[in-house]
C-alpha cells in the first residue's frame, strides 16, 4: 500500500469513528423520544459501518479490469433502480419524495448507487473515446449523455434536486478533464442553468430555500429556521465548543442534525477544533487522491481515481457549505460522517476502488491496460 493509500485508508476510518460518535451524540435524545431507544440510531450507524468495511475489503481485491467491464452495466442497473423507487410495494416515500426501495428490514437510496455508477462509467467511456475527444467531435458526447441524463431525470422527479445538481457537477468536472473544449461545457451549462431556474421558481418550497439563504431572518420560524438553528450551533460552539454530548441544537431544535447537518452539530460540541480537524481529514484524501491519479500509469485509472476522490470531497464541501450558509440548503449527507446506510456502504465502494487501483499501480501495472 503507497503512502496516498494509507493516508486515505486512516482518514476514512477517523472518519468513521467520528461518524459513530457523532450520529450517537446528535440523535440519542431524538431516538428516546421517537423509539424509547437512545441508541437506536447508534446500533444501526455501527451496523452500516461494518458493512462498510466488509465492503471495502470485497472490492478492494477485485481486479480493476473487473469495474471497467461492467461500467456499462452499472449505469444500466442504476436506471433500472432509481425506475424501482415508482413501483407500488416496493418503493418507499418520505418527507414528499420517492427515494428508497424497501428491501425487507432495509431501506435502500438508489442515487446514492447512480453517484458512484456515473463516475465509473464515464471513466471508463470517456479513456476509450479519448482520441474523438480531443479532435473535438460532438456526437460522441451522446451515447453518455442519454444515459447519465436519464439518470439524472429519474433522479429529479423523486424528487432529488440535489443529488441531481451533485451528479451534473460532477459529471461537467470529468467532460472537461477529459478534454472536452471549455466552450462546449459553457454552451451546455448555457442551456441547463435555465432549466434549473425554471425547476426552482415553479416549486414553492425550492423558493422557500433561495429566499431563506437570501435572508433566513425574514421567516426565522418558518423557512429561515433550519440555517438560523445551524448557525447558532457554530456560534455557540466557538473556538473550544460545547463538549462531546453537551450541545443543544440536537434538542429538537435542528432538524436532521444527525444526517443533513450533522457538521453544524460537529461545530457546536468540538468547536473550531473539531471542524477544522473533520476539514482537514477531506483535504488529506483530496490531496492524496490526486496524488495517487498522478502516478497512475493510464488515463482509465487516472480519470477513476479523480472522479472517485470528487465524489466524496466535493458533496463534503457542499455539505459544510449548506450548514453554514453559504449556498440554499440541500438534502446532501457528510460522507462517512452522516447516519446512513445507503451512502456509508456506496462512498466505502468507492475508496475500495482507490485501494485496487492502488495495489495494481504498486504491483508496477494494471489490468485494465488490456482494455484501452
């Protein structure tokens, strides 16, 4: 294992035990009330991360040609899930949206798997069409938009406004990697921010979103009172914080405070400290991660690499971003921090990956080269 594996191997799994301690600090009062059991959400975000971890390993043995043979057929299964969620039966709503699949005991998010779906299959298709790229040719951008943008569309109607905003991010971050032309990219986003706007003002409770982050103040009761209550949470944890346990936000006063602002929770009981340190653990596997992609021999494990390590950093940093108001809040978890399953189990998928990618690269090749 290379000096970037294990620097991302140990602040994954510092990321975890945060993760546990935290979920456990931020919901025990929440799950007394609701399921007369303070470690209801404790025992389920240990479970999840052992599953994880066993996860991890599977993946991280497989060989890397493995995923770049079935990239087709992940995204393939990813649209035949996120279809799933609109079953009677089987799909399971909640707060107005249709996101999960009810598999017995288990609740299973089908975005989550589209995330890391879009990232291996573009990394996969846009290597093997490296050369028509760079000569600038447009009609090769079909085949991958038809399927990333029904995944997007199916993503969108749950609806998931965010996950969807995430996945045509990052799916804009690989074209230009690959080389697409920056005006192609412009032209592309020329048409979809629109689409976006539009998507926005029509739904009233997306306007409630933009004009609280505008001014939350102006309906600190009502729109407002999810970032006013985070805000507080970092306030009143200053530079020392609360201390583990000690924090009151959590007291049915933030909503969500152990998933979607579980980072304003982090602020208020370890203070600027913890916050800095939890900032710090992304920064490692970000900077690592592009270090790993750069000693890789070949664009397949490169872009891979790349796409794998944004996946997690940059919904890390849209996560810090909605908890401290600095962009209109969405449903998006810290990974390996938040409770979750779905997500825990898909972002360990991914760092399994990186390990493979990595023992590959230090056994001085890659499989995969057979498939350029």
């Amino acid at each position: 294992m290379s000096t970037q594996a294990r620097l991302i191997f140990i602040s994954v799994m510092l990321l975890l035990g945060i993760g546990i301690v935290m979920t456990y600090s931020s919901s025990a009062m929440y799950a007394e009330h609701v399921y007369h059991a303070p470690q209801y959400f404790l025992i389920r975000q240990a479970l999840y991360a052992l599953a994880g971890i066993g996860v991890y390993y599977v993946t991280s043995a497989l060989p890397v040609v493995f995923w770049k043979r079935y990239a087709r057929a992940m995204i393939i299964l990813a649209i035949f899930f996120l279809m799933m969620v609109f079953l009677p039966g089987l799909g399971r709503s909640g707060g107005g949206a249709q996101r999960w699949i009810r598999l017995g005991p288990v609740n299973f998010q089908p975005a989550e798997f589209a995330k890391l779906a879009v990232c291996v299959y573009l990394s996969d298709y846009l290597t093997r069409k490296n050369k028509s790229i760079r000569k600038g040719s447009l009609m090769v951008f079909f085949p991958p938009l038809v399927l990333v943008g029904a995944v997007c569309v199916l993503t969108l109607i749950q609806p998931d406004m965010g996950s969807t905003a995430f996945i045509f991010l990052t799916v804009s971050l690989l074209f230009f990697l690959a080389g697409i032309k920056i005006r192609y990219i412009a032209a592309a986003a020329g048409l979809v921010l629109p689409l976006f706007y539009f998507l926005v003002m029509r739904v009233p409770y997306r306007v409630s979103r933009v004009t609280a982050y505008l001014n939350p103040w102006a309906d600190p009761q009502g729109s407002g009172f999810q970032i006013i209550q985070s805000l507080l949470a970092f306030g009143v944890g200053g530079p020392k914080g609360e201390g583990l346990g000690h924090g009151i936000q959590k007291l049915f006063y933030l909503p969500s405070s152990y998933n979607d602002f579980i980072f304003s929770i982090i602020g208020e009981e370890l203070g600027l400290g913890g916050v800095l340190f939890v900032l710090g653990l992304y920064a490692v596997i970000f900077v690592a991660g592009i270090q790993m992609a750069e000693r890789a021999p070949h664009d397949y494990e490169k872009l891979l690499i790349i796409s794998l390590t944004l996946m997690i950093v940059l919904q890390a940093i849209i996560h810090m971003l909605v908890t401290t108001g600095l962009i209109p809040t969405k449903g998006l978890s810290l990974p390996f921090v938040s409770f979750g399953g779905t997500s825990l189990i898909f972002n360990m998928m991914a760092m399994g990956f990186l390990m493979a990618i990595d023992r590959e690269i230090q056994a001085g090749g890659s499989s995969a080269r057979r498939y350029a």
